[in-house]
C-alpha cells in the first residue's frame, strides 16, 4: 500500500519537475510523526505550488485520498502535505538546502527516485 502512494507521490513530483526526490522509511524509528517522509525541492514558488497541486490531484485520483493537513501554501517556500502515514515536503532549492531534512533523519531507510528526462 504505501510502495504504491510513494511512488504515486514522486510520480507527481517528477511530472512538474521536482528535484532531488526521496523517501525516508520512518517505521524503525520509534519516535516519527509517521511512517514516511518523501521529499523534494524545486527553483521557484510558483513550481513548489505546482508541484504541490499535483501530489494531491494525483493522489485523489490513483489512491483516493486527501491530503488531512497542509502547510506552507501561502508563500510556498515549504510546503508540507500531511497524509497521516506519508508527510511530503516540497523545498525550494536554498530551503532544502538550509534545513537538511534527510540530515535530520539519517538513521532513517533512504530510497532515492531517478527519472530520465
């Protein structure tokens, strides 16, 4: 089930041209706010909005869920989707890099997304 959701959600970050996509498998870690943190970033706001629109598009259509919270849209240097077992962050680019989410979460299973282009 949640294979699928992930690679729903970096599908859709791939179509606008998310950057950098990876989840973080967050069950071995006794403390996580949830299951999974899949992650990217893009070079501007209007892009991370995209990106963001198309995660929760995609994932009514092929998985039939709504997104139960989100954060971020307004300025949309970070947004953040809330799927309850799957937690995106969409960055732009010099967010990611200031914050290192994946630093954060190092002890967590990483799998990074590759699409030829």
């Amino acid at each position: 089930m949640d294979n699928k959701e992930l690679q729903v959600i970096a599908d859709a970050m791939a179509e606008k041209k998310g950057q950098d996509i990876v989840s973080l498998d967050l069950k071995s870690i006794g403390t996580a706010i949830s299951d999974y943190f899949i992650v990217c970033n893009a070079d501007s706001t209007t892009n991370v909005s995209a990106i963001a629109d198309n995660i929760e598009d995609r994932m009514a259509e092929k998985c039939g869920r709504r997104v139960l919270r989100s954060q971020g849209k307004e300025n949309a240097f970070w947004i953040i989707l809330d799927y309850g077992d799957i937690v995106v962050h969409i960055f732009q680019t010099p967010m990611r890099n200031f914050y290192r989410l994946e630093d954060l979460w190092s002890d967590a299973e990483r799998k990074d997304y590759t699409y030829v282009e």
